[in-house]
C-alpha cells in the first residue's frame, strides 16, 4: 500500500478522541452486555467510551450521526443469521466513525500475491488446537489510530515462534518494525510479506518492545548495533491456501502462529461469534494473527488474534468460520522461521 495524506487530518482528529479504554457457548464481552443489551442513547456512549467533544458542536454532531448511521448498520449485519454462535454486531469504540475513517485509520495493510500452497497436507491433526494453550501467544495490544497492523502481525509471529523454540516468551518492539521497514509506510500501512522479507534481507534483529516502545506514530529509526541482543528472522514463507484452509491448519500446527491478510470492512460493528458473512476474499486490508482453531462444534473456526485492544470482540479476538475462504483469511498466509 502507498502511503497518503488523504488522511492525516482524520488521524489527528481521531486520535484525540480515543483516550486509553482501562466458540464454542461464545461469551460477548463487556461491551456487549452495557451497550447492547437495550438502546443506547449517544450520551450513554460518550460516557462509557470517555468522548471528549463538546455537546452541540460541529464534531459533537458529525459523530452523532455517525453513531446513528452504525445502528442502522447493525440491524442489516445482524439480520443475517440467528444462530447462537454467529457473529453478532453492535455498538462497539468504533461506532462513531465514519466507515471511510475506519478504513483510512485502521484498514492500511495490503498484501503481494501469494503462490499458491503446493505441499502434503498433514495428517492426523486434531480436532481443536490453540497455541494460547501452550503459553506462547503475547497478550493483545491495540495498535490505537496507526495503520500499523501489519507490523502487529509479523512481530507476533515472530515473539511466538521464539517462544515455541523453548525461549521465554518476550514481547518484542513493533515500533522498531514500523520506523524501519523501508519498504512499508508506517502508520500509513503495509505489507506482512515486504516486512518480513526486510527482516530476513537485512538480519535486523527486533529488540524487546521495552527497549523500543510503541508510540503509535511513524518515526525515526533508531538502529542499534549488531552486537545488540535481538530475534531475527532466518526465513519465512508467504503462500494462498484458499480451497485447502486444512493444510492451513497443519501450517498453524507444525509452524507456530500465522500472519494472514484479510478483508476486515464490517469489523467495526463486531461484537463476538464467528463470522459467516458480510465479508470477502481478494480484497485485502487488515493483517492479523491466527493462533489457533476449533472443529469440535457446528461451525469450526479459525482463532484471530487482532490488534485493537482487548475491549473488542471475543476479548480482543475474532472468530472466523472455517471453509469458503471467509474474509479472505487463507489469501496470503506467512509463517516465520528463525
């Protein structure tokens, strides 16, 4: 993706509003239960999200009908199903955006065309399997008003994949990711595979992040010399399992979390349960990172790690069906070697 400005004036205006916010039977969270429950009137909203705008003004107004234009959004995005375990869609920190801020702040990942996967399946997987379980996952963060998700993806891959080769899990410097990759554009998004492939062309070892906070915001490198302690990446692949999303799940199984790339448009308005509709394949713009699966129940499902903090969906999580290439989750899938 090519970095703009078309929306640096959304960025500052957005991010003055966002202060910091302290499958099988799916649990919705908090959210869900305070807002969701019975109609919420704006004032309600502002309180529970700690807004800031000043009642009666231009932007006070603006975001109102924003917020009046999601609700109309959710009862379309809810009417499609009503089964217990489908996605269910609703009020959430996103519902006073426009949708085309939404895209601008948080939709800027793109992805390079992926060959497509060509090994064995593996066989004799199981039924359910979560790297959570096995204590390598980091805890999820919010990557705040930065199209900065495609760094938040490839750094988690890389933290776990250290992990699972018997080191402590350590969370390792996003920020570092996001003022040096030179082949992507910072908070005006980027690429999983382009980060990856700097890593690997230029063995920049990724410090921990307490050594390299995140600022949310594009800045200067700071480079550190090669005697410097840090985790490099030896070698990666990036490949399309759309039609074969259960080799998919022996690359998750064998490799460790996976950076995959999505269409993640109607995200705004999710609250819990496992998505089945409302988005696409080929149409790239959101990087997560896939931890796990589960086919025990009626619909399986791929386990998502996102990086808008922990107050949403499944607790910082989205679950998304397993088969039919929902939301684009099997494009372009990246595993990391160290």
């Amino acid at each position: 993706m090519r970095g703009d400005h078309r929306y640096l004036v959304v960025l500052a205006t957005v991010s003055s509003l966002f202060s910091p916010l302290c499958c099988q039977n799916v649990s919705f969270n908090e959210t869900w239960s305070k807002l969701n429950g019975s109609a919420v009137d704006f004032d309600s909203y502002r309180e529970h999200f700690q807004r800031m705008y000043e009642v009666n003004s231009e932007e006070f107004n603006r975001r109102h009908l924003y917020y009046q234009d999601s609700a109309k959004r959710h009862e379309y995005l809810n009417s499609f199903s009503s089964a217990p375990q489908s996605a269910k869609y609703g009020t959430n920190k996103f519902s006073d955006l426009s949708q085309k801020e939404f895209r601008g702040l948080y939709l800027r990942a793109s992805a390079d065309r992926a060959p497509p996967f060509s090994g064995l399946k593996t066989e004799g997987l199981p039924a359910k399997f979560d790297w959570r379980d096995k204590a390598v996952v980091a805890p999820v963060q919010d990557q705040q008003a930065c199209g900065s998700c495609w760094a938040f993806s490839v750094v988690g891959a890389m933290q776990s994949v250290h992990a699972i080769g018997g080191s402590p899990l350590e969370q390792l410097s996003i920020q570092q990711v996001v003022d040096c990759s030179s082949q992507n554009n910072g908070c005006n998004g980027g690429s999983p595979a382009r980060a990856l492939s700097w890593l690997k062309q230029t063995r920049e070892k990724l410090v921990p992040q307490s050594e390299y906070p995140y600022k949310a915001k594009t800045g200067m490198c700071h480079f550190f010399a090669q005697s410097h302690g840090g985790i490099a990446v030896r070698n990666f692949t990036a490949l399309d399992f759309s039609g074969q999303e259960e080799a998919m799940m022996g690359q998750l199984v064998e490799r460790g979390p996976l950076a995959a790339i999505v269409d993640a448009v109607s995200w705004q308005d999710y609250l819990g349960g496992i998505i089945q509709h409302h988005c696409s394949s080929q149409w790239s713009n959101h990087a997560v990172l896939v931890v796990g699966y589960n086919t025990i129940g009626d619909i399986p499902y791929w386990i998502v790690q996102n990086s808008w903090g922990a107050s949403w969906g499944n607790d910082g999580y989205v679950y998304i069906r397993i088969g039919g290439n929902v939301c684009g989750i099997a494009d372009s899938v990246a595993a990391v070697v160290l």
